[in-house]
C-alpha cells in the first residue's frame, strides 16, 4: 500500500509540473521574462514557506539550526538547478510542450536518478542506496532496466520530433508552437536537463533538515512508523531560494536589455489576468515537488523516486502537445512514433514501481 501510496503522489506531482506552463498561455502582452519571474515569486518564495507553515512544525527553528555545509550545499544546488529551470521555459518556448519536456527530462532522469547512487558507493550513508547495491540486488537490477527503458522511451519522443522537424514547413511548425526553432531548442534542452537534476541533488544535501523534522514529527506520533509525510517542505525553502536568485537576477537583466520593466504596471495589458495567470503556473509548479516530497517519504529518494517523477511529468506533457495539436499535420509514422515512445515510458514506470514493491 505504501509503495502505491507513493507512485500515486509521484502521479499528482508529475501532472503538476507537465501542466504548470499552460497558465503561461493565456498571459496577454508580456514579455517571457516578466511572467516568468512573477510565476516564480509564487513558485519559489511565496508558496513554498506557506507550505511548511501549514505542514511541518517549527520549520523555522529546524532552517536556523541546520548546519553552515547542510545550508551552503542545498542553497548551491538550487542556484545550480535554477540556470536548468531558467533554461527549461526557453526549450518549452522553443520545443513546445511535448518534444520539449520528451528531450529535457531524459537527461534531467538519468543524471537526478544515477547520480545519487554513484555518490553513495563513495560516501556511504544510512538508509541511501548506493548504485552497487542496485547492481548487485534483484530488485535493484529491476529499477535500472526500469530507468534503462525509460531512456528508450524519451529516445523515439526525440525521434518523434525530429521526424516532424522533417515533414512540416515553417509556417505549420509555428501554427502550434510560435516560436518553434529545432537547433536552438535541442541545445538548451540539453544543458537545460543536466543541470535540473541539481535540484535531485539538493535535496541530498537538505537532507539533515527532513531528517530533523521527521524525527520532531515521530517524535510527537511515536505509534505511526511511516516516515513524516511532509518532511521535504523544510529544505525546499533553502533550495528554492538558490533558483529564485538565478532566475531573478536574470529575468532583471532581461527586463533592463529588453526595456519591459513597464510590463508590471502596463494597463494597456490584462494586468489582473497576467499576474493572476503567472502566479496560478508558479503554484501549480510549486505543487509537483510538493507531492513529489510525499511520494518520497513512501519509496525514498534514490532512482526509483527521481525516474517516477521524471516520467510521469513526460506523459501528462505529451498528453498536453496533443491537446493542444502540437503534432497536427504529421505523418502516420510520425504519430506513431511519439504515441509508441509514450507507451514505454509507460512501462518503464510500472517497471521501476515493481522493482520498489520488490524492495519492500
């Protein structure tokens, strides 16, 4: 039941963060920048610390006593993942929802879900799994064909879009996605993907400031053995406020290079319906880590979390680029193409889920 509990939450989460850019559409009249920074005050300063008000006891005391190092490394991967995050609304602007999100997060999968695991066989740590031990385990070697497969989905997306980047003229590429430029978008997909897994990485390093308050929470329900169900909403807000100082310092920039500071205040603009937009894409965005943390309370920050998140966001993405008629005008092969790398991303996910029950 746990392990469902937490494949459930790692869904809620995954449609969250699939979906958060569609508020983006309906903003009238601003340039990227400006709604992209006013989504990300709600997504990385402002609904964050409500979070953990609402959920986590004390949380402030647990921020104020965590050490200088838990501190420094979890605010560092968060500016990391911040230049990932700045860089994944230009690939989706580029790309569009569905080739977008299919060529980011394959890198962001592997890196966020391997990674850790290599790390631990050098250091070590208690309740962490290290990629040896899923080398060597019967249900380790089950999540890695998982995350193997889930590799070879995101592969034939990315066929996909190459395959459309081949059959439509300009015009009808850009009848979906406005500004639709294949080159420039695969690049900055790429960098875009390895860096996002930092934010994988940052919740390592924050580890102290969970474990601090599961034991405050197990400590005030001793009958409940479960882990605490809330405890990441802690160390995001260190980690956040190392990607709103990226992505704020460059939305500035921005602002000043592009003279759109008057987009805030333009009322010849939808002003309520921007900032009620832009701050509804930065909630919803907040919300997939939010779930994201309690479907790793139930089945623990190593691959199997990292790739369950990374996939489902792929899925309700993909599912996004057909609503809105990304792939209108292809070929046969070409839908083909995408729908078959859906399907095994699909697999890949109940493969990593059976690997966890099997671990159980």
């Amino acid at each position: 039941m746990q392990t469902l509990l937490g494949i459930f939450f790692h869904f809620i989460g995954g449609a969250a963060s699939g979906s958060f850019y569609i508020p983006f559409k309906k903003v009238r009249g601003w340039a990227w920048e400006s709604y992209w920074i006013v989504g990300g005050l709600f997504s990385w300063l402002i609904v964050p610390p409500l979070a953990a008000w609402l959920t986590v006891p004390h949380f402030t005391e647990i921020i104020s006593q965590a050490g200088p190092a838990t501190l420094g490394w979890t605010f560092f991967w968060g500016v990391l993942w911040g230049i990932g995050g700045l860089m994944y609304g230009l690939g989706v602007r580029y790309l569009g929802m569905s080739l977008g999100n299919s060529v980011l997060l394959g890198f962001t999968s592997a890196f966020g879900a391997l990674v850790p695991s290599i790390y631990y066989n050098f250091v070590p740590t208690p309740g962490k799994t290290s990629f040896s031990e899923l080398l060597t385990s019967s249900w380790g070697r089950v999540v890695l064909m998982g995350v193997l497969l889930c590799l070879a989905g995101i592969y034939v997306c990315g066929r996909a879009g190459v395959l459309k980047e081949r059959e439509l003229s300009e015009e009808k590429k850009k009848e979906s996605v406005k500004e639709f430029q294949l080159t420039k978008g695969l690049i900055i997909c790429t960098v875009s993907g390895i860096l996002s897994a930092c934010f994988n990485y940052g919740i390592e390093a924050g580890n102290a400031m969970a474990a601090t308050a599961n034991q405050l929470w197990k400590h005030a329900h001793p009958d409940v053995a479960t882990k605490f169900l809330y405890q990441n909403n802690v160390t995001y807000i260190v980690l956040l406020w190392g990607g709103l100082s990226t992505n704020f310092i460059w939305c500035m920039i921005l602002n000043a290079r592009n003279r759109t500071f008057g987009d805030y205040t333009n009322k010849k603009t939808p002003l309520a319906n921007n900032y009620f937009f832009a701050a509804l894409a930065g909630t919803i965005w907040f919300l997939q880590f939010f779930f994201y943390g309690m479907g790793e309370s139930r089945l623990g920050n190593g691959a199997s979390s990292w790739i369950l998140h990374m996939a489902f966001i792929i899925l309700v993405a993909n599912l996004w680029g057909f609503a809105l008629r990304e792939w209108d005008g292809v070929s046969r092969r070409t839908r083909m193409t995408i729908t078959t790398g859906i399907i095994v991303i699909l697999l890949s996910v109940m493969l990593v889920g059976y690997g966890n029950y099997l671990n159980k």
